[in-house]
C-alpha cells in the first residue's frame, strides 16, 4: 500500500465571501487503523453545510489541518486489533457521528449525539475528503445495496439529520408540514414524508425559485418565498438554513400549538438583529415551541439506513470530482443547486 495519499486539507479559518480556495490538494500520510478501528477506501463524500461552517469558524475545528467530510461511502480494506476482520471488503458509510464516551446518561439512553465528548467525523478527526479514512467500528454502517456510492453519500448526514428532524417534529399522518429551506436535507425529508405521511401536505419556503420549483416536483402542495404566508396554519416547520430570517417567518405559520424544530448547527451572525422583529404575541404566543436538533446519534443513522433501504430512497445528486471541492462548497454557499452535492473519489 503507498505510504501517502491525496486529501483536500483545511488549515484554517476562511472567509468564503473573499476566497475561493479554502481547501488545498495535498499528500499526506496513509493512515492506519488503530485498535478497533476500520480502515476505509473512500469511494464518495457529500459536501454539507456543516462544512462551511467548520471553513468560516462557526463550528471550527479545534485542531489544524484537518480533512473534512462526513457523508463517507466507501470500502473496508484494513482492520485494526479488535476490530471485525470479516467487515474487509464491506461498502460501508460513515456519517458526522464519529466517537462518543459511551458510558454517560445520554450514551445509555442512545443519544450519543449529546454526549459532551462528542467527536465528529471531518471536524474533530479527519473525514471523507481523501483517497482513505480510518473510523470506529461502530460508526461504520452497511448501506442499501440498490444505491449507488454517491447516491448512497447524502443519506448520510442530509438524510439521517433529516429522519430525526422529522422525527422530533411529533408530527402525525395528516398533519400539514413546512420546511423552510430546500436543500440536500429538506429533499430528503420531502421523500420520506410522501412515504410515510402519505396524507400530510407539505408547505415549501424558499428563497430560490428553483428550488420552489423543485419542491413542487416532489410533491409540495405550495411553495413560498421565505417571508411567505402558507394558506393554512401548520403542525410543525422544519427549517434547514443557516440565517435566522426564517426562523422568525416560520414561527409566524405555526399552528397553535404547534413546533418549529431547526436542523442547523449554528446560524450566521449576518442578520441576526433580524431576531429583533420577534414579537411575542405573533411568534410564540398559544403555546408554539421551538426545538433544535443537536448533531445525530449512531441509531438515527442506523435507523434512517434501515428506511431508506425500505422505501428506495434516492436523492438528487450533482457529482464533483475530489479535487473540485472548493467548487461544490462555494456552489452550495450561492445556493441554487438542486439536490445534494458529492465528491467521486474512486
């Protein structure tokens, strides 16, 4: 095996509005799985939002270079001790959970993803945007066999942060539904939803026509500007931007009682006086709620797969190659790309 490989390496935080290169092609050492860990050659990576927000320093990581990139499909090809040695020659994927204690209260109960020693994938240990990646064996999840590998990619973190966001709503069959933002994750959620929710209505807010457009392909019974009023009131809004001007409009669509849960991991300090406008009485008066969404844990990924494996989901993609990635993450920052973006790496 050769002793380095090529891997797009972040060494620091960047201004996207000013630079286009944030991530540079290097070679850098192979790495090699240490006990109980898979070595992986990776066949695809998604490109996220969360990686712009590692690149401007919102969720930075606390270490440099690293490689981001944590929606990995790709191959077993080495075991450390401990590890399973027949998983060699697996098609696995990894997803943004990477390590976690394993021992506190919220490890017990299965939500890893609160656990204070949270590790993630591409942030605080090298992902997906290289040849090979080294992971815990058990945040290694075999994949449905009808997906292709950049197919496959996007389920990863956009799906699986997707399934919990939908989850997390408490939302019923029949019960309207809104996403503001339609993205890799919204897309994803619409897909399950017109599975699952067979008789729920789904309401789109977006900025972009394009991607109102997209949404009323996939089945959306309305689409709306941002700061757009929906026809009827709803249950639940899942809101997938990085911005706080949805946030406020969102609230204003809630029915009664209803929840606003935002699938974000940080959001852009640009507007936030637009917070300013939130008006008791309008936004969260009769008893509407706001719930966030806090990273994923292994049994969403698992359970999303499950699904995913169940009803055929297959996202939309646009496919770059590894050294194109600059480009996909400044593409996703502009917006206006339908679907989810992945990297072909083999």
């Amino acid at each position: 095996m050769a002793d380095s490989m090529r891997a797009m390496v972040l060494r620091g935080v960047h201004d996207l509005r000013k630079e286009r290169e944030p991530l540079t092609l290097e070679q850098v050492p192979m790495p090699a799985p240490g006990p109980g860990e898979l070595l992986l050659k990776v066949l695809a990576c998604g490109v996220c939002h969360t990686e712009l927000d590692e690149i401007e320093g919102r969720t930075a990581p606390e270490e440099y270079p690293v490689i981001p990139g944590h929606e990995v499909v790709g191959v077993v090809t080495e075991t450390g001790p401990g590890a399973d040695v027949s998983r060699v020659g697996e098609r696995v994927g990894v997803g943004w959970f990477y390590s976690s204690c394993g021992s506190c209260r919220y490890c017990r109960d299965g939500n890893e993803n609160l656990c204070t020693d949270f590790r993630a994938t591409g942030r605080d240990a090298d992902g997906g945007y290289a040849e090979f990646m080294r992971v815990p064996e058990g945040s290694a999840f075999a994949l449905p066999g009808h997906l292709s590998n950049t197919g496959a990619a996007p389920l990863l973190c956009a799906g699986a942060i997707g399934y919990r966001s939908l989850r997390l709503t408490g939302i019923m069959n029949g019960d309207d539904l809104g996403l503001t933002g339609f993205g890799g994750s919204a897309h994803l959620v619409m897909k399950m939803v017109r599975s699952k929710y067979p008789d729920t209505d789904v309401y789109v807010f977006a900025r972009d026509p394009e991607e109102r457009d997209f949404a009323l392909e996939l089945g959306a019974v309305w689409t709306g500007d941002t700061c757009g009023s929906a026809p009827v009131w709803l249950r639940a809004v899942i809101d997938t931007t990085p911005v706080w001007k949805p946030v406020v409009e969102a609230l204003r669509n809630l029915a009664p009682g209803g929840r606003l849960v935002i699938n974000a991991i940080r959001k852009e300090d640009a507007d936030h006086d637009y917070l300013g406008r939130l008006d008791y009485t309008d936004h969260l008066w009769m008893e509407r709620e706001i719930k966030s969404v806090a990273n994923v844990s292994p049994g969403d990924i698992s359970s999303f797969l499950s699904l995913a494996g169940e009803l055929f989901l297959e996202p939309e993609v646009t496919e770059f190659e590894l050294e194109e990635a600059n480009e996909a993450l400044l593409q996703l920052r502009r917006g206006g790309i339908r679907g989810a973006k992945v990297l072909k790496v083999d």
